[in-house]
C-alpha cells in the first residue's frame, strides 16, 4: 500500500464538531500480558517491526513470524487485536474453561477486551501483527466517547475483516520505511482503527453522523501556523487535534477536506519544501538541511526526499545550483 494512498484506509463520515479539553493518549512502548503474577511480554520473540522505538499514542504495534508453538496461559492488560497475515494452520484457544478449535488464514483476526484470559496452540508457523490499545484511544477517538472512562469492546476469536487487515498492513509499512512522517501517521491510522472499532466491534457501539465540511478558516490557519513553527519537532495528532480544539478523528478528516491532503502527508511536503530552499543555500551543508526540515537523520533525510522528489539531497542541490 503506498505511502499517500493507506490513510483512505477506514474512511468513516464525521458528526457535528464541538470544542472539548483533550490529553494526549497513553504511550504504550510494547505488548504486555500478565502470567502467573507477573507481567511480561505478550511473546518472548524478538519482533520484526515495533511501534516501540517510534512511540504512537494510545497504540503498541508488533509483527511476528513465529514456528508452532504454545503462547502460557495469559491474561492481556489492554485492548487486543491479533491478525494473521501469512500461513494457513490450526489453533486452539482456551479461555474461560472452555476449548475452540479453529482454522487461522490470511486475515484470520482475534478482537479480546482488557482482562481477557487464555492460552493457545498453534499447530504451524505463522506470521501475526499483535496490537495493544490502551483504554484512552478508545474513549478520545470520538467527542461522542469524551466522557467516558472505558468502552468494551465485543470478544472475537475467528474473525475476518478486510479493513482492520489493510490498516494494520498500512502500519507495518510505515514501520518498514522509518515512519517517514513521524508518528503522525501511525497516530492517525491509529484512530481511524479506533473510530472504527468503536462503530462496528464495541458492545454499545459509536457510528459518526455524516458530515461534510472543513475546518473553519480560522482553525485551520491556527493548525498550519502551528505546523510551520514546528516542522522539526515530531508533531503528534493529538497534537494537532488540541491546536484545532477537537478529537482525533473530526480533526483529521476535516483538515483532508479543507487541503485535499492527509495531515502527514502535508506535514511530510511542507518538509520537503523547506528542505529544497535549504538546499538553494550553498552555505548549509546537507545534513544540517534534512535537520532543519525535520528528518531524524541524513539517512532518513535521503530516503524520504528520493522517494518523494525522485532524486536525492546532494543531486538536487547540484541541480538547482546550476541553473
């Protein structure tokens, strides 16, 4: 999925916007479960992507590739979804005194609230995305959930859903490419997931009411102020959503239709754009450039700026000096 095409990855209409006091989500740095008293992580194996090192609000993402194996008897701390992205095997789940026997595919996903207990088999290697989510994602995705403390969410042990497949995909990529935008763009798709989950898995659920407008002029030259004052630091969405006085969700989906664009995805070409000028300057160096603009380091700055200009830092510049 690219890079400006995986934030249409569930697109749900809005409701009526109402200003409200917002705190950033809760940073959860891994997956934990508690065993025998004990909290340790939710798998012993060494993950291939984690959200750990970027630190999404409210979120804790990790990819496993992981051989036939018994997951001991746990009890999850957060929120749970567990999805199957590659192998075709048998699985047991025990749970509540109880043994279900399934089919896991491509897509196969597991919905658990917090607090739920089990144990599983798995009879065959797989490769699964395990994502926590903490209680405040939930409760500030939407201002129609801003009151509450907690919202459960509905148990689910073979489920399929395209769309909580494609959005967890669209997370791992970011993951993959260094999350060129920051943790913007895994804090938005991060809250759509949510929103999402709240409308269609919650045991009261939450559906927005369509509505198609844009930010008020006023609140959307406050955002892009913002964004411009503090383009090297790395802007969250709860961020964002507090300069603009409203939840996650409304924010990011009234900013697209008043720009055209996702907010990582303008945050990420106004990056660009400031480091071209920085570029014009024969005075600064490469690296002090990428770093002004926001990109954590050179290689970082050279991978982001190729794939988006179509040619590196240093080129450019040669380029520009030129004409």
């Amino acid at each position: 999925m690219a890079f400006e095409d995986a934030a249409d990855v569930l697109q749900l209409p809005l409701c009526t916007v109402r200003r409200r006091p917002m705190g950033r989500p809760h940073t959860l740095p891994g997956i934990i479960v508690k065993r025998h008293g004990k909290i340790e992580p939710f798998l012993h194996a060494h993950p291939t992507h984690s959200s750990g090192e970027v630190c999404w609000a409210g979120v804790a993402v990790e990819d496993y590739a992981v051989p036939a194996c018994v997951i001991a008897r746990h009890e999850h701390m957060e929120n749970f979804l567990h999805v199957v992205l590659t192998g075709s095997v048998r699985y047991e789940v025990r749970t509540r005194g109880r043994t279900f026997r399934f089919g896991a595919t491509r897509g196969t996903t597991f919905i658990l609230p917090r607090g739920t207990v089990d144990e599983l088999r798995w009879e065959g290697p797989t490769r699964r995305v395990a994502v926590a989510i903490h209680p405040t994602l939930l409760t500030g995705a939407l201002d129609e959930t801003a009151q509450e403390r907690d919202i459960e969410l509905a148990e689910h042990w073979n489920l399929t859903d395209p769309h909580i497949l494609a959005v967890l995909l669209a997370m791992i990529t970011d993951l993959d490419e260094g999350s060129p935008a920051g943790r913007l763009y895994g804090e938005s798709l991060a809250n759509a997931l949510a929103v999402y989950l709240l409308s269609r898995y919650a045991v009261h659920r939450r559906a927005p009411v369509p509505d198609g407008a844009g930010l008020p002029g006023h609140r959307l030259r406050r955002v892009l102020d913002y964004i411009g004052d503090n383009l090297a630091e790395d802007l969250s969405l709860s961020q964002l959503a507090e300069v603009a006085g409203m939840s996650p969700h409304y924010f990011a989906e009234l900013f697209r239709n008043s720009t055209g664009c996702a907010p990582h995805r303008y945050l990420l070409m106004q990056r660009i754009e400031r480091a071209k000028e920085g570029l014009r300057d024969p005075r600064r160096s490469v690296i002090e450039v990428g770093l002004d603009a926001g990109f954590e380091n050179p290689s970082h700055f050279a991978r982001v700026f190729r794939r988006c200009v179509g040619t590196s830092p240093s080129r450019f510049r040669l380029e520009v000096q030129g004409d």
